[in-house]
C-alpha cells in the first residue's frame, strides 16, 4: 500500500499556525536594531499547502516570510563593528569581569526563554522538526547556556588561586582570542549555533554571527535580547548567501576564529580566503559516516530498536546519525526482518502530528538526491527491502532501507544525510573495522554485543580511529557536558561545554619573580580590585 499524500487537505491546528508573513526587516549591526532596505530573501517552509488560488489546488510549500539579502558591504561593516568591539583586547566585553559576562550570558536565556514557543513555532516549520523535538532543542539550549555558565564559574574558582614554582609566582587565566565568525547548521538551527555562539561570547570574543540557510527566522525573536543583554558590536547578526557575505569578511583577515558546523569542502574553502591561516583558529563540526557493528552475540532486539532511531531519528540529518549498517551474516536476515517491520511502525506526517517520526525535509534538492543515491545501489545489486522504501511526495521521503550494499555504490562512502539506511553483511570483523579504519572521517561508531570479551578488542581498537564508541546503543552528540569531537575530516576542536570553553579562548599568565618589589606589588594588586585578570575573587 503506498503511502498517503501527508500534505493533502492537510489541517494545521490553531496553535501552530502563522497567521502573518514574518517579514525581518531589521538586522543587528554594533548594537543597533537598523532597518533593512535592500533586497530580500523569501523564507520557505518544509511543510506544503494547498495554493487556494489555484484552480487545480496544487501543492507548494508554504512561505512564512522574508530575511534582508544583505551583501558584502553589510558584511564588512558588521566585521568592522565586532573588530572596533573587541579594540585589540582593550574593548569593554573582553575586559569585562567573567562574573559581569556571566550575568549578561544569563539575562540573555532569562529573556531567550520568554520566547520559547515562538521559538518552538518556527523551528517546525521551517526545518520539518517535529513539535516534541522541537521543544527538545530549545530546552537543551537553555540548559547548555546554564551548563555552560556553571562550568565557567568553577573555571575560575580554580584560576583564582596563584601558583608559585621556581621561585616565581603566576596568575594563570583563559583570555579572548578576538573576532568570531559564527557559522550554525541547518539541523539544529538553534541548538548548535549555540553551542558556537555562547562559549565564544562568555569567553570575551566578538562575533559576526550568520544564521544557516534554513532554520533562519528563528532567531527573529531573540534580536531584541541580543541587543539588550551585549554591548554593541558584540553580537553581529547578518542575512544572506554565504558566499557573499562570508568571503570578503575572510579576506580582511582581520577573523581570528573561525566557528563552523556544517562539511568539510565548505570549511577549507572558508578558511583558504585567509590570508594569514596560521593566525586563524578552527572550531569545527564536520561531517560523519558513523557506522554500527553489529555482532551475532547481541540483544538483536535492542540493537534493531537503537540502529532505526539512530539511522532515521530527524529522518536521519544528524552529523551523529548510524548512516551505514554492518550486521554479521549469521544473523542479518533475522535482523533485516526485524528492523523493516520497526521502520514500518514510525509514525509519519506534519511536524505537529503527536508522535510523530518521520517529517519533511528542509532542503529543496534532497528527494532528488537520495533518488540518486538509490537508483546508483539498485543498479549495483541492493534491493529496497521495505514497503514503500522511497518513496517521495514533495519535500517527504519515506526511509529506504537498502540491502546488501557494497563498496561499488556511492551510498556506501557518502553521507546521506536524509532517510537511506545502507545494510551489508559481513563474517571477517576486519571487514567493517577496514571501513572505519579508510574513512575520510572519524566521529564516532557503535558496536552491539553482549560479551565483553568480544568488546574489549574492538573498543581498543575503534577508539584509535573515532572519538566516541557507544556500547549496545545509538551514536549521539549528549550528554553535552562529555566531550563531542572526530578525528579526520568529522571535526576540529571540542564542543562540549567543558572544552568549547577551551575552544574559545587561551591560556594567559601573569607571572611575577619572587622578591620583594613584586611581592608589594601583588598584595596591592590582590587588595585593591584595579584588575580584573589578577585577582583572587571567588564567583559563587
């Protein structure tokens, strides 16, 4: 039985409609909210609607509003403002005590958190995420930033103290390392953006912040605490194509961070505009192939149950997504029977649809793409071992699971990033730990078994080539406090909260020989509360 048209005489109930085009006319420039003139950009949504003006009632996507289309002059002056900000380190936000950033950091979630269900609102419709995720990421938002805050504060409850070794004694801090350029990712709009945009500012950077593609008009009613709770030229928001705006702003030179979730092309291609690359610092999240082993003597029903939500959960478009299956061949038609039967369970439809799995997708040119991907691996041998495994209606593609795959096949090396689920069999282990081993990326992988004397080998061997190993359960970016990062082309620094602190900023010391002047010198400077960097104040 086919699926049904999800989009077709659709009702959206009351709480969830938008009843007036958001037109964003503003944009956030040196402190001030200035109103935009120019061009803009129409903001489409994932979610189709029947054109009422048409006679036939076709489907198209909504639109829900418009964001300026600014250009490389905004660019630049919005770089100029976050650089004057900053003023070589003698701004006021980088010389600001960590207890007063903190306290503009949490006035700002204080003011973020009023706006939560318009927030929530426009997540679904922009990206297809469900209402239940979406509320999910704006609640892990407002809990990082807390998260965040607090490991900041026992920070510098540790740098509080003075060391003393060899006879010389040393104030030794985190300092700013300058401008930001901030760049999130479409699949979490919101969320990891800011777990860029946060620990950059609360570290004493300035930022020039350019939302992602899709996912944009979120961050509209959060521009007036922006505004509020920084300094001018702190927090930098521009509108428009990337490579318009981001391109001059790395040519200047004058970006000393460069912050970015998204693929790797991109990345060496922004950081090539560079002029001095060995002055320019790296936060990246990359692109994954996260792959599963799984091992005869596993729970079959828990793994089967972990590998569909960790293959199709966001239809898929996680970094930290299963997107390729390695099963043992003992057990893989038991296993194949089991995860297509689980897959035909996922409820689809509208983001609003209560329990809902399966939604639209975002980006206009991906059903084309995973139909690509699946007629290249049908051609080669796979079979789509699901009902109604691909099938598409405008912008919502039903997940096609593939079997059995092969190196000959471009699903099998590329990230998807959508609802495919390569599987392939395996007898040698070294067959699956090869792939892992000869991939261009090194995020992370799980491994399904219940006997440890099997693991213990494996996890020895996959924690030299990933970062993160997950037993008997789905890859995943959280908790957020434990590290997140990959080896390869997968990652570039931490992003954690613990370690996207230390992302954000460097280690600076004041140092003082021992003897008398100095110690005058250091009891006056500790008594008297004329700096800020040395200092022996305990934030609590």
């Amino acid at each position: 039985m086919a699926i049904k048209n999800i989009f077709q005489d659709a009702i959206i109930p009351e709480e969830f409609q938008i009843n007036d085009l958001i037109l964003q006319d503003t944009y956030l420039i040196d402190g001030e909210l200035r109103k935009w003139h120019g061009e803009n950009t129409v903001v489409r949504s994932a979610i189709y609607v029947n054109d009422d003006y048409s006679e036939k009632r076709i489907l198209a996507p909504e639109t829900i509003g418009t964001v300026p289309d600014m250009q490389a002059e905004n660019a630049l002056e919005a770089l100029d403002a976050a650089v004057t900000a900053y003023d070589k380190g003698r701004g006021e936000w980088p010389l600001m005590k960590v207890e007063e950033r903190i306290e503009r950091i949490e006035k700002f979630a204080l003011m973020m958190s009023k706006k939560r269900e318009e927030v929530v609102k426009l997540l679904m419709w922009e990206i297809g995420k469900s209402y239940e995720d979406s509320c999910n990421e704006f609640d892990r938002t407002i809990e990082y930033i807390d998260d965040t805050v607090q490991d900041l504060k026992k920070m510098d409850r540790e740098h509080s103290n003075l060391k003393l070794h060899s006879g010389v004694y040393a104030q030794i801090r985190r300092g700013p390392l300058g401008v930001v350029l901030c760049m999130g990712p479409y699949n979490y709009p919101l969320n990891e953006t800011f777990c860029l945009l946060i620990p950059a500012l609360i570290c004493g950077n300035t930022t020039v912040f350019k939302p992602a593609k899709y996912g944009i008009l979120l961050l509209s009613p959060l521009l007036e605490a922006f505004k509020e709770c920084f300094p001018k030229g702190v927090v930098n928001l521009i509108y428009g194509r990337g490579r318009t705006l981001v391109t001059p702003i790395m040519k200047t030179g004058k970006v000393d961070v460069l912050a970015l979730i998204g693929n790797s092309k991109t990345a060496n291609a922004i950081q090539g505009l560079h002029p001095k690359q060995n002055r320019l610092r790296l936060v990246l999240g990359l692109e994954a192939k996260n792959a599963a082993i799984v091992l005869p003597d596993c729970d079959l029903n828990l793994a089967v149950k972990e590998c569909v939500n960790g293959a199709l959960a966001f239809n898929g478009q996680r970094c930290t997504a299963l997107k390729i299956l390695f099963v043992h061949k003992d057990i893989i038609e038991e296993f194949n029977k089991k995860f297509i039967a689980l897959v035909s369970e996922l409820k689809y439809g509208l983001p609003w649809k209560k329990g809902v799995n399966l939604t639209p997708l975002p980006e206009p040119n991906k059903p084309t793409y995973i139909k690509e991907l699946i007629d290249d691996a049908t051609s080669k041998g796979a079979k789509i071992i699901n009902e109604n495994g691909g099938e598409t209606i405008e912008s919502f593609v039903f997940p096609a699971v593939l079997y059995p795959t092969d190196t000959s096949m471009r699903v099998f090396h590329e990230e998807q990033f959508g609802p495919i689920v390569p599987i392939t069999s395996f007898t040698d282990i070294n067959e699956p730990l090869d792939y892992i081993s000869e991939s261009n990326y090194g995020q992370q992988a799980s491994l399904f078994s219940n006997n440890s004397d099997t693991l213990a080998p494996l996890i020895d061997m996959l924690v030299n080539q990933v970062c993160r190993v997950n037993i008997n359960s789905k890859c995943q970016r959280g908790p957020d406090v434990f590290p997140f990062v990959g080896r390869k082309d997968s990652a570039v620094s931490t992003l954690s909260v613990h370690d996207a602190i230390r992302s954000f900023s460097i280690r600076t010391l004041v140092a003082f020989k021992d003897g008398k002047l100095n110690k005058g010198v250091l009891n006056d400077l500790l008594d008297n509360p004329n700096s800020n960097f040395v200092s022996t104040h305990y934030i609590l």
